[in-house]
C-alpha cells in the first residue's frame, strides 16, 4: 500500500518523531536499578564526596551507617581513639557500606532519614548533602511531601532518602562482586571510572545495561567490584557478608574483623583490634590456644597437615 502523503500525514510524523526525541536520554539523568524480589538486604556500596567539612560521625548519621564501617569499607585504620569525631575534609571521595534493601520491587536503600535544615529544598538535598545519589522526586515521593524540587523545607523536617544500590547476586561475570553506587562527575569516561576502581569498561557497561560507553555528568551507575564473598549459614545476622579486596568489614557487634586481599579473595576474619570483654570468646571449639584467624602446621606421620581457625558468622551473640 503506498503511503499517503498529505501534508496532515507529514505533520503527524513531525509530531511523532518530536515526542521520540523528547524521550532519548540525556534530558533526565539515567540511574541503573536493579529488580527485586526478595525482601532480603544485601551488601552495597556508595561513593559519596563530601559537600562540606565533616566529622566521621556525621557522614555515618547522613547514611545511617557506623563509622567504623566507613573507615573500614576505605581501608582507614579504625582503632584509633574518638574515630568518630575526626573531620574528613570537604571533596573527599568515601565507600559507604549500605544494607541493600528491596521496596517496591527496586533495590534501594530503606533505612537512610535526613532531617532538614534551614534553606534547605528536596533539590539541595538530593544533590548537594547526598552528592546526587538521590533525586527530589524519590525523597518526595518516599516521604509522602508535596513540595516542588526547589521550595524550602521546614527546618526540621524528617524527609525519608531512598538511594539506590545493587548487588546482582554478589557477583560479576561469574566471580564475586560487591556492587558501588557511583555518580558520575564532569569529565568522566567509562574507561576512566572502570581503572579508578580496578574493574573493566566492559563489566560496567554490561552492569549497567549501556548500548555503548556514553555517560553523562549525573547518570547514576554502578561499578562491580572484585570482592571475597563468605558462606555464612542463612541463620547469622552477617549472612551475605561481602567485602571489597583491599578493604575491611568489621562484623559481630564490632567483635571481628574480615578483610579481602589483596594476595588472593579469601576472605580472612580475625579478631577486631577493638575487640573487647564484651565479645564472645574467639577460641576455637576447645582448644586452649587456638584463636579466630590463626593457623597452624602439624607434623603427622603421614607429612603435614593445616589446622586452622576460621570465623563462621554471628548467630545469637555467639562468634560461630
Ligand atoms: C586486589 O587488589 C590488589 C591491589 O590492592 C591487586 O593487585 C589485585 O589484582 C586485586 N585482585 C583482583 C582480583 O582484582
Ligand atoms: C575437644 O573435645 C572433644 C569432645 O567434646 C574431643 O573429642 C576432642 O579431642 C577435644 N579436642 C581438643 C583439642 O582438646
Ligand atoms: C537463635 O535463637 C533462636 C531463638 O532464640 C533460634 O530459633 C535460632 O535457631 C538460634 N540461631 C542459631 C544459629 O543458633
Ligand atoms: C598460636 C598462635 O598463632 N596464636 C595467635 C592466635 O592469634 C592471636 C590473635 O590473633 C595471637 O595473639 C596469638 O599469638
């Protein structure tokens, strides 16, 4: 059938092509979601720059994170005294470790609340005091306002911050990941994020679900990063524990420490240098000398054999 070609039918195309046009990205940033089903939270990672001086306890409260998992998830010796009131300076890049949890079906975080200030709007909020890991219409939304993105909120306000994450399974082209919610900045390239954090274009783009390597400044997308995975049964309260290689998670009510890296992805759990009276004992079945984390060569008969120590999770208040 030939096509007609009144001029009504051209500008129905026109206007066609025009209502296209208005929805290729690039006018609204993108973010990378994840589908959920389970209700079951599992490790995150956000990069988070800091829009101002602040104490390590504020970025904590911001996230509603513990500040010795934030120093631990970047590596930062953590058992030094009053951590939680060290200022970290303005423009510093930090991990932030999140309970990834699922509500209405998308993988974001469920537990971080901000309490507003004077001169605050959902749009400073959103991309200023969370870096843009969040956008005014999820904070409006989730916390059930009707403001537009730049009316003032009433200091003192409890807005409710969802900020997406993912974790793909805690893994990445079939080895372990811990998954870090990253912003992009002026400038950036996929490439360039990819070798900042020692992970490739190609897993970020297939992460993401990118048609090519396009990012633009604001896009909300998310880096696979190698980790050490563990296998806690489901009963432990560290079920899913994941740490990034080259980091620390400090886990059982801050009784021991599991790092990752950077010789091989094992992870490797030994008692936390803060640990005190109050944790349970780290030794090991009934053994007098043998603790959480050490291992030991045995001459046997028949050669040598490895006894070692391991830490199996938290269960009940008991080191397992
Ligand atoms: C882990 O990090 C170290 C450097 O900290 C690096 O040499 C090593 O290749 C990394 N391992 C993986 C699997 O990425
Ligand atoms: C620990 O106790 C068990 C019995 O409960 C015993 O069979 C085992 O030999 C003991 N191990 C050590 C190192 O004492
Ligand atoms: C923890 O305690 C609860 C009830 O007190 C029990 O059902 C559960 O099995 C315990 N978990 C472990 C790992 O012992
Ligand atoms: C025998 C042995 O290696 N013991 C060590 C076990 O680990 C604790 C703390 O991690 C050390 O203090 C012991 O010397």
């Amino acid at each position: 059938m030939p096509l007609p070609s009144t001029p009504l039918y051209r500008l129905l195309l026109l206007l066609l092509a025009a209502v296209a046009c208005t929805r290729l990205p690039g006018a609204e940033s993108k973010s990378t979601l994840e589908p959920c089903a389970s209700s079951t939270a599992c490790p995150a990672l956000l990069s988070y720059t800091l829009y101002a001086d602040l104490k390590l306890a504020e970025v904590a409260a911001l996230f509603a994170a513990d500040p010795l998992a934030i120093l631990a998830a970047n590596a930062i010796d953590y058992a030094v005294p009053d951590a939680a009131n060290r200022i970290l300076p303005a423009g510093l890049s930090l991990r932030v470790p999140v309970p990834c949890a699922c509500s209405n079906g998308i993988r974001k975080t469920t537990s971080v609340r901000y309490v507003s200030r004077q001169g605050d709007t959902l749009a400073s909020v959103a991309s200023q005091v969370y870096g843009g890991l969040t956008a005014p219409d999820w904070i409006r939304e989730s916390s059930g306002i009707l403001l537009n993105a730049d009316d003032a909120v009433d200091a003192g306000t409890a807005l409710s911050v969802p900020l997406h994450c993912a974790c793909f399974g805690g893994v990445d082209s079939g080895a372990p990941a811990v998954y870090l919610t990253y912003v992009v900045a002026k400038g950036d390239t996929v490439p360039a994020v990819a070798r900042r954090y020692r992970t490739t274009a190609t897993d970020v783009i297939s992460a993401n679900d990118l048609a090519n390597a396009d990012v633009a400044a604001g896009d909300i997308i998310v880096l696979p990063l190698p980790a050490c995975s563990s296998s806690f049964p489901t009963s432990t309260s560290d079920y899913g524990l994941a740490v990034a290689n080259g980091t620390y998670a400090v886990t059982a009510d801050r009784c021991v420490q599991c790092s990752c890296g950077p010789a091989n992805l094992d992870l490797f759990c030994v008692p936390a240098p803060l640990a005190d009276a109050a944790c349970s004992s780290m030794r090991c079945g009934n053994s007098s000398s043998m603790m959480l984390g050490n291992f030991t060569l045995v001459m046997t008969g028949a050669g040598c054999s490895v006894t070692s120590c391991g830490y199996g999770g938290y269960a009940n208040g008991t080191i397992l």
